[in-house]
C-alpha cells in the first residue's frame, strides 16, 4: 500500500499539506484502490473524502480510477439453497459476484503552472470479484458526462477522461489481512453489532496516528465494506446496527441514491461542511449507494450542493469473467507490504 502512496507523493504538486483526517481518508481510500493491486500512476496525487474519491490531475493528465462499480457478464447464474433467505445470493468457490455501480465524486486538477480546478467526474462501472479471493478479478471503468463544481465552470479539461478502460484486479488474498473485501473473507466477520462495531475501530484506525476522527474513520471502514462488495446477511445486518450505533449517525428515511432509488440513510456529520449518507434497503440492508451533501455555509461549495452521489445499481453471481479480461491492463502480480517505518 506505501507503494501507491509514495507513487502519489512523487508527481505532488507543491500545496499546503492535508491535515491528519484528510490524510487518513487518503490512506483508507488507497488501501481499496491497492486491494486489487494496480499500481497508481505517478503522474498525480489522490486525497479521498469520506465520501468520494478526490481525484487529483497534473498537468491536465488524468491519473486515477474511480471509486466504485460492476455488472453483468457470461455465464450468469443465481445459487440458491434452502440454508439461504429467499433473495440471498449463494455464491460458490470459483465463481464471480459482479456488481454495477455508477458514481459522481470530486475532481481537482492542477495544471503545470499550479492553477488549480474542479469539478465533478461521472462514471459507470462493473466490477467482477473472485468469491473465495482465490483468482484476480476485473474492472471496467465508463466514462460519463462530467459536471460542473456547484457555483463554478465546467473545465474543458475535464472531458479529456471519457471512454472506456478494463483493469485487473490481482487477487493476493494473503496480503490485505483486515482490508479483504471477497464474499468469503466477509463471511468471517463478526455476526454480532458489537464485536462489528468494534471491528471497525480496530481496522480502520491502526498505524493512522493522533488527530484522526476515530469515529469519522469507523464510520469510513464500514462504508469501505459496503462499495462494490456483497455481504452474507447476517453480517450486512450486523455493519448496519454497528455502524447506527457510532456517536454521531442518525437514521433518515426516504433518502434515494443517484438512480433514484429511495432507502433509510445512516449520516453523520463529514468535514468541510457536509453531511456523508450511506443509503440502505430499508427490507433486506442491501446498500444502496452514498451521498455527500454541504449543509453549512462556508463549507466546501455552496450550502445545498451535493458534491458526491452514487448508486449501486446490481449484484450477480457469474461462472467465468468477460472476454475484456484478455485486455486488461494493470499488474496481477503480488506484492509484499513493505516494513513500515515509526513515521509511517
């Protein structure tokens, strides 16, 4: 994970330093992007909101993937066995579960002079992940229509990160510990609200320093559990109750996801004056997506915008990947973590 973060700091633009809750929101965005372990471009810099990747461009480049995605492909079936609730997937070892998703986060481009833009990058994407973690996985990241930073102009620029690119997800189930996200490694955790609560304080705050909101990055963890995973049941409920228990979250209904699909939100407070929402199924606790909206003046854009939106539109079960895997690009190798320093 030091690598992709060193990678970053090595094409970083010279800007005042994030404080200790940005930088562990980087670093917890980071670990997702590294769990399928692409190597990041060298070429910018990535700081992540609670909710929404802030994708940082160099030189008018474009240099990171987005944060979320999946869907439908060859051979799609759906297990069902009488140990399961009806509508539960079953999925076996050697299958895929896919999920599709499309997102809206923040960009921020800094060009070669140092001028700085942002504006809000649009994107569809579905996401193929080995059930058990035992094979590399796959990506496929759609460009959409970008949008204007509420109060501000559409850069030209930002259209520049458009089409369509297939990445592979390495799989190294061996090396990501606590930060696995396979069906398999999520059935092991906690069943129980309370062990899951302090599950998430555990994994989401070790080596990241003083001056983190430990609250904030529990609250984070989970939503990392959530984005482009399918939870075991009993598990989904469990993160759902520990996650309503954290101080600071409350529960808000008839709040919809970016298709427009209504559920209960958990929100809690975020930095720069905005409100985070993880939005569920009010029935069965599937997620739904995320909202990031600014509810105090001052804040990051004007008072009312929402400057992230997400919807996670489809989970399925599939026996074999795409014929797009062949094209990926991305490095399936696995690397060791590298011994991480006392200021590290």
């Amino acid at each position: 994970m030091d690598d992709e973060i060193r990678a970053f700091a090595d094409g970083r633009p010279q800007a005042p330093p994030y404080g200790a809750e940005a930088r562990a929101r980087a670093r917890e965005r980071l670990v997702k992007e590294a769990r399928g372990g692409r190597r990041l471009p060298r070429l910018g810099w990535q700081a992540a909101a609670a909710f929404g990747v802030t994708v940082a461009l160099v030189g008018g480049v474009a240099v990171a993937l987005s944060n979320q995605g999946p869907g439908p492909g060859p051979a799609t079936t759906v297990t069902q066995s009488a140990d399961v609730a009806p509508g539960e997937l079953n999925p076996r070892p050697g299958q895929y579960i896919m999920i599709e998703s499309e997102t809206m986060y923040e960009a921020v481009q800094i060009g070669k002079g140092g001028e700085e833009s942002r504006h809000l990058y649009r994107t569809h994407r579905k996401i193929w992940q080995s059930v058990d973690g035992s094979a590399d996985g796959l990506l496929m990241i759609e460009g959409r229509e970008p949008q204007a930073w509420p109060g501000e102009e559409l850069p030209e620029s930002a259209k520049d990160w458009q089409g369509t690119s297939w990445h592979t997800i390495a799989s190294c189930p061996g090396l990501r510990g606590e930060h696995r996200t396979d069906y398999a490694y999520l059935g092991t955790l906690p069943a129980d609200p309370a062990a899951m609560r302090e599950h998430l304080y555990r994994s989401s705050t070790a080596g990241e320093g003083k001056g983190v909101d430990r609250d904030l990055a529990a609250y984070m963890r989970a939503r990392d559990l959530l984005t482009e995973t399918y939870l075991p049941e009993a598990q989904r409920r469990a993160l759902f109750e520990a996650v309503k228990s954290l101080p600071g979250v409350e529960a808000n209904e008839g709040v919809a996801n970016s298709a427009g699909v209504e559920g209960v939100a958990l929100s809690r407070a975020d930095i720069g004056g905005a409100r985070a929402q993880l939005i569920f199924d009010p029935q069965t606790l599937g997620y739904l997506g995320e909202r990031r909206e600014i509810v105090e003046d001052g804040g990051e854009a004007p008072k009312g915008s929402v400057v992230a939106w997400t919807a996670q539109l489809s989970t399925t079960v599939t026996d074999r990947l795409p014929d797009e895997a062949a094209q990926a690009q991305g490095d399936s190798s696995c690397q060791p973590e590298p011994t991480k320093s006392a200021a590290e």
